[in-house]
C-alpha cells in the first residue's frame, strides 16, 4: 500500500488510511470489507484523538523531581500485583461478601496474524478486588481466533468454580458483536469456537458481554504477551 504522505503520528497514519484507494488488499488481509475497515479506521482514529485531548499535562503527571534531579519512578505501565492462578483455585474464589457477579476482563495476542499467539484473562469480584489470572501460549493461530480462545477459557473457569453471573469485557469489537448476534460467524476457523462461547454463556443464569477500550483492557493484554514471552 502507497501512502501519500509520511504520517507523524497514528492519528495521520490512520486518516491517511482512510483515504487510500488502496485498502483492498488490507481489508481482505483483515477478513472484513472496505467500507467496513473505512469505518473502524475512522472510529479508532477520533478515540485516538478524544484520548490525546483528554491526557494530562505531560509536566504535571511526570511527578516530583527527585534529589538527584530526576524524576521520581512510579509503577511502570502494565505493573500489575501478580494475582493467584485460574489453574489453582478448585473452587469458586469469589469472596462471600459482596457482589456474586464475576467480572472478567480477556484479551488474545497474536504475532503475525496468524502467528505465535497467547490469552490472558482477568477475573475479579463487581465492584470488589481482582482474584485470579489466566495466561497461556496457544500456539500458531490468528487473533481472532486468540480472542475468541480467552473467552472460552474463561468460561470454562467459571462452570469449573459453578459461577453462575459473568459480566465479560474485551476490546474485540468484532467478537462482541458475534456473541450479540449483530455480526455473523462466517470463518471456519471462529465458527467452533463462537459455538463453544456462546453453550457456556447459555449455562449461566446471567451472562453480559461489552466491548471496551483497549487501554482498559490493558491488564488482560499484558498476561497474553507475557504467556507470549515466555
């Protein structure tokens, strides 16, 4: 693909894309349709620019200046307390008091599209602490294919530990939509697993799925890349 311009930031790499005549062979590459691929450009490119709006000033987040003159050091970006293994817990780790709706958070990775690929899942109480994790490597497979793994995993974790309220999040748009019912499941690849996904969701007495911003899945994305790194 030929750009027309050389971008400076993603913001213009995106709007550029978007007005490329060229984004035939990107789009089949991704599965979907241009008109398809415009629109999710030009959406992740205004959530692009709503977050750069919305960012605190550089100067005042960077933190007090330390004695030897550098800045102070706070928790790096995806530092995260390392939860209890999904794998370990027999039972159900939801505490007794508070709310019995699991939240999860899932995020698949893939490197290369397809290529090597891992999950990551994030369990946690609704409006209470986070519990357990979940990362594996998956082996060769494309990214829907990762995403759609996680969410599996983690339905399966939750019959295992007999959950019966699940509220999911994950930042693919296009699973969400499938397991809403507005997207068809037309890959043979996805077709088995949005099968599985949705017998396991059949089993709960209250299953929400919502698609949200990849910066607060951020926690989900990092056990996936480090199942990745591993």
């Amino acid at each position: 693909m030929t750009l027309d311009k050389n971008p400076e930031t993603l913001s213009d790499l995106l709007r550029t894309l978007e007005r490329s005549g060229d984004l035939r062979t990107l789009a089949r590459e991704c599965g979907l349709s241009v008109r398809e691929l415009r629109r999710r450009l030009s959406i992740w490119r205004r959530e692009l620019t709503s977050h750069d709006e919305d960012a605190p000033d550089p100067v005042a987040a960077s933190g007090p200046a330390t004695k030897s003159g550098g800045k102070a050091k706070g928790p790096a970006a995806g530092d995260w307390p390392e939860l209890l293994s999904a794998v370990d817990l027999p039972r159900n780790p939801l505490p007794a008091e508070g709310s019995d709706i699991m939240v999860i958070h899932t995020d698949g990775a893939s490197r290369g599209n397809p290529g090597p690929a891992a999950v990551g899942v994030v369990f946690s109480q609704k409006d209470g602490p986070d519990l357990a994790e979940y990362g594996e490597a998956i082996g060769t497979a494309t990214n829907n294919v990762a995403e759609y793994r996680a969410v599996v995993a983690a339905l399966e974790h939750c019959q295992r530990w007999k959950i019966r309220r699940v509220h999911l999040y994950m930042d693919s748009e296009l699973i969400v939509r499938q397991m809403h019912g507005v997207y068809r499941v037309k890959s043979p690849d996805l077709r088995p697993l949005y099968q599985q996904a949705t017998f396991l969701a059949k089993g709960l007495r209250e299953f929400k799925v919502k698609h949200v911003k990849r910066a607060q899945n951020a926690h989900a994305d990092a056990l996936a890349n480090k199942a990745l790194d591993a």
